[in-house]
C-alpha cells in the first residue's frame, strides 16, 4: 500500500467541488486515511513549496494557496501516487484529458484544484507537514474482497 498527500486547494473549496473531487477518489476504491480543513499559513507554504520559494512566481502560488482553506487528505491504495496523479490529469487544466478532474473542472494552469504528492519520497515528506501520525485512521473496507484480487 502507498500514500499520498492531498489538498484540495482554495479554488477547489471556494468553487463548492470538494465533494464532487473527494466522491471521484471513493469511486476508484481508493482509502481517505485521513482528512481535514486547514488554512495554510505562509511558513506552510514556505515549508510545502522549499523548491519553489526562490523562483519569480513563488509569491502568486503563496498568495494563492493561503488565500482561503484548503482540505488536506491523505489517500491510501495500490500504486496511489500514479492513480491519483493519473486522475487528476495535466497540470493545466486546459490541457488536460475530458474525463481528468482537471480536464472537468479546471481551465488554469494555478487555479488547477488539487495538489497530489508526485513520488513516495514527497509523499512523506508532505504527509509530515500537514499531519500527525495520530491523525492518520487507517481501515480495510469490507468490501474489499470485491475490488480487487486477493494477491493484488
């Protein structure tokens, strides 16, 4: 099993689509572990986006992402990072795939709706930032057994 940090970012929020993108993620039989509604202060921001602090459009993405809440999730399933990332599509929801979450609901490159972790070793990381090991609540569902194979 493999984790992945989350957030359903202020424009997701402010738009009223939390919903919508959290039942996307439940349609695909993948385990919400943890879930819940922060504002991202700037040293977050700082701390969630280190490699981008220096470059000229860091101020936008840190005006933007501590611009109203954000739901931070932690996703839990067989090769989550790339399903999730596989879901959400290109970055720029104008050139995402129809059927994306970008690609439904996103026509900006920042206005983009959801950050997801992009390799297990970000995944960690990220996780540690917005969560505590005691906040994680992690279940198998009961109807597992009809989702996937035994040996999967």
């Amino acid at each position: 099993m493999e984790r992945s940090l989350i957030l359903l970012k202020p424009d997701c929020v402010q738009r009223r689509l939390i919903g919508k993108i959290i039942a996307r993620f439940e349609e695909k039989a993948i385990n919400i572990v943890a879930m819940k509604m922060i504002q991202v202060t700037p040293d977050l921001s700082k701390q969630h986006y280190a490699e981008h602090v220096e470059k000229p459009f860091y101020g936008g993405l840190e005006e933007f992402i501590t611009g109203a809440p954000v739901v931070a999730m932690v996703l839990e399933g067989l090769e989550v990072i790339r399903v999730v990332r596989d879901m959400l599509g290109a970055t720029n929801g104008l050139k995402a795939a129809a059927g994306t979450i970008r690609g439904d609901f996103s026509s900006s490159r920042q206005m983009n709706l959801v950050h997801a972790s992009d390799s297990p070793e970000s995944a960690t990381r990220e996780i540690n930032l917005y969560f505590k090991e005691s906040e994680l609540c992690p279940y198998e569902p009961t109807l597992t057994p009809w989702l996937k194979a035994g040996d999967e």
